[in-house]
DNA sequence: CGCAAAGTTGAGCGTCCTCAAGCAGCGTGG
DNA sequence: CCACGCTGCTTGAGGACGCTCAACTTTGCG
C-alpha cells in the first residue's frame, strides 16, 4: 500500500523548514481563503509573495485576445507570486479552490532577509526552480502526449505531489470541474471525461462513488505504463 | 520601419547592466561556443550558471520514455541553469544553435555576491521571472492555439525578442529546421511548413530568398491580427 | 421539489497527422 | 566537373484523433 508513510518526506521537511524560516525572520500576514477568493488579479501591482499553508490554489493565465488557461495548481508549500518579479505586475490571477491558510508577506522584505538568511535565499530559490522544472514538464505532456495519457500524466501528477507531502495518495479528490482540468490540459471537457471513462475500463483507475470526483488508484505504476502505451500506441500506425 | 531604434531600448539597457554587474563582481569565465556544443547536459550535477552574451542556444527537455520536446531558446542576455537549482541536477540538455560567447560562473558564488549586491539579485530574479512568465505564455499558445496561429505567435515572439533588444527585426532569420521549431510548438514539421505557406499566402509573411530559411515580416501587426482571425475562425463553428 | 451546474455518452465532422513522392541546396569523392 | 548521397523543405492524399453539437443523467442547492 502506498498510502502515508509515517516518517516525513524529504520535501515535507523542506516544506516545514521553509516555514519555520518564514515565520521567524520575515515579518508576515496569515489568512484563511476560502473557494473563489482571489489572491491577485493579472495587472495588479505586484509587491506580496504568497505562501500556501494548507488549501488549493489556481493561478489562470490569460491573454489580450481573451483565451485563458489554468497555468498552475499549488498545495501546501507552494509560492505564488513569481511571475510578478520581472515587471512589477502579476501576470495571472490566483484564485482558491479549495480553503487553506494564506501567508504572505512584502518581496522586498523578504529580499531584505535573504540577504541575511541564504538558508531562505535557497528556499525561495528552490521554490522557483521547482516551479520552472514543473512548467517544462507540463509543456512536455501537452506537445507530446495524446489526450488519454495526458490525463493520465495529470493523475500521476497530482498523486506525486501528495506524496511528496507525505499525504495518503491511493484515492484522490479532484477538487476540479472536467472543464477546468480540459482547459489545463489543453483538450475538452468531453475528452477528459471520455479519457477518464477509459481508464476505469481499463482499470488503470476506479470510481469508488458514485460521483466521479474521488478517484481511486490502486496501482500508481499502472499509470505510467498506460501512458506508454499510448504513445507507442500512437507511433506504430 | 519598426527596424533598429538607435536609443538602447530599456530591455537592452537592462541586459547591459546585468552583464556588467556580473563582470565587476563576480568570478567568471568567458568561451567561444559553436553550434552543436553543450553547455550541460540533464542529469549533470549542477553548479554553474551561464549567461549568453551572444549567440543562440536551445534546452532540451526530455522524459524517460524518451519523449522530448525544444524547451526554450535563448538569446543574449538569457540566462541558463534555473532548473538545476532545486534538485542539484540539470534537468534539460543546451545545445548551442549559433555561435555565441557565453559567461559562466559558479551559482554558489553568484549567491555570495547577491548577499552584497542587491541590484545584482534582483536582476537574477528578474531573469528567472522573466523565463516563467514566458513559459506560461508558451503553454497558453500550445493548449489554446490552432496550428497557424501556433506558428505566427513563435514569429511574433522572435520579433519581441530582436526588438527588446534594439536589434532589427523586419527581417529575421530562423536558424531552426522545420522539425525544431514544429517539435517546439508541439506539432509536426509538415504542419509548420504548411503554416508558413498559408501565412506568406495572406502576405503575412515574405521569403525573401528562395531558401525559406529567412522570413521578412512587413507587418508585425499582421501578425496579431492573423492570430484572432484563426481564433475566431475556430470558435465560429 | 425544481432548477442550475456538472458530467456522460453518442454521432458527425474537421483539423492535423501520417505516409509518400519530389525538389533544392550542399559537401564529398570519383 | 558532375554524379552521388544527405539533409532539409514542400506538397499531396488519406486517415485518425479529438472537437463540436446535442441529448440525457446525475449532483448539488435554494
């Protein structure tokens, strides 16, 4: 079973130490957020990193012309804020999705300890290049992967990411609509819920309610073998 | 003419300043690198930074089926090795496409130097921001785009690229193969050709010279324009 | 209970990929 | 010098994957 461990995970206590670190050096802001909140808006003058103690956040990116795209989901641990730094202005809009707690606290301040803390320096450092490393690898799934491995690819995602974090991982909770995953994979609502259906055919997953928004993985290998079938599938012929 | 404006634009200014930083503070080296060389490799231990003071370099991210995809392409002033910072490791290869000279220096002195120099931090992070920011933009065209619009946002993004840096930019010069730049915007070499076809068709686009390696660019608003009308043109029906 | 929002499933169609053939540029060697 | 092979590019024909449109079911909420 590869639910909870009971020693912390490395990144868990890189999460932790992250924290602590915050909490004694930078001087900061502590808030409850709740579904549909937003954090930022794109535009907005960018002066406040964000810190993601517990909860669920989406960053959505958008562009002149009015097309969107889920840019990034975030879960406890996670910064928000980066992609404000270069200009002065965020460039997408942090909206919660699920309830958790907030920090946050001024990127100057911050900066101010860095200077003092490289320890933090690191962390934040860390925390950014985890993110660009997380951005290429989505990339990656949405030029190279057929819709049904991409979905898979997102379930595997999602899974890791408990993991890391130590959380029980053999049943997850989408707290997404079939159109917000469609849109961050870049396919249909439609293809997400067909490409879903034919895992559970395939019994790569299992639908333990009625309601399809748990999902059960009984094997967390089994997902990375449908995915490679799919792309030999779609090499030969 | 949107060519050369002869003031140094603030992009450029900024690139200057950043360079020069590097220079007075911190240990350095300099090399002459020519197409095909590798500034590193994914899976190599990660300790330098590079900055690219001339010259054109592509990453290259891979996944362990083998799957890959042309991560990023980096003009003067980028830098290079972000993504080692968080794992230790490198997570993509760099492959020089033009002849350059690349800076590089250990990251852990840069971190020494940064406790000193703020400026020099924040442009360090400016860069880092700057690179997510348009990663995120990649992924909104790659999920969001047809395939022509695909093709004219990547020729929209070199000419931003030329013009933010004071260089001429009503005439470029694609120094990638159909299949580089196709594997880039996550379709395949015929479409890309077939792209470019239909965008010098509408006289988007012009070859000057017989070999389409080159792409004169009359209009750069043309451009723009020919996106929305791909877009709308998918949306209505 | 009734309405709105989310999800599933099917049929038809279009975009883009696959496969294949042909052409152009270029360096090599006979 | 030209034949030759190699790599890159273009163009066409056919097919598949994923989208659109539509009907229906289920869930959640006032």
């Amino acid at each position: 079973m590869h639910a909870t461990s009971h020693q912390p995970t490395p990144a868990a206590r890189q999460i932790a130490e992250t924290l602590q670190l915050l909490e004694q050096h930078v001087p900061m802001q502590r808030r409850v957020v709740h579904a549909g909140d937003r954090l930022f808006q794109a535009g907005e003058r960018f002066t406040m990193m964000h810190v993601l103690n517990s909860g669920l956040i989406k960053t959505i990116n958008g562009s002149t012309d009015g097309r969107e795209r889920v840019a990034g989901l975030h879960f406890k641990g996670d910064w928000l804020g980066f992609d404000g730094i270069a200009s002065g202005r965020h460039r997408c809009d942090a909206v919660v999705i699920d309830t958790g707690e907030v920090w946050w606290f001024r990127y100057d301040s911050l900066m101010a300890v860095c200077a003092l803390q490289p320890d933090l320096m690191a962390m934040f450092h860390a925390a950014m290049s985890r993110e660009m490393a997380h951005d290429r690898d989505s990339m990656l799934a949405l030029a190279t992967l057929p819709v049904d491995a991409r979905v898979a690819d997102f379930l595997r995602g999602w899974v890791d990411t408990l993991a890391e974090r130590g959380l029980r991982n053999d049943c997850i909770t989408l707290r997404l609509t079939r159109a917000e995953i469609g849109n961050y994979l870049g396919m249909t609502l439609e293809s997400v819920s067909r490409a879903l259906t034919r895992l559970a055919s395939k019994s790569v997953i299992r639908f333990p309610e009625k309601g399809r928004r748990d999902i059960e993985i009984p094997e967390i290998g089994a997902l990375d073998d449908f995915i490679e079938t799919c792309t030999e599938a779609a090499l030969a012929h």
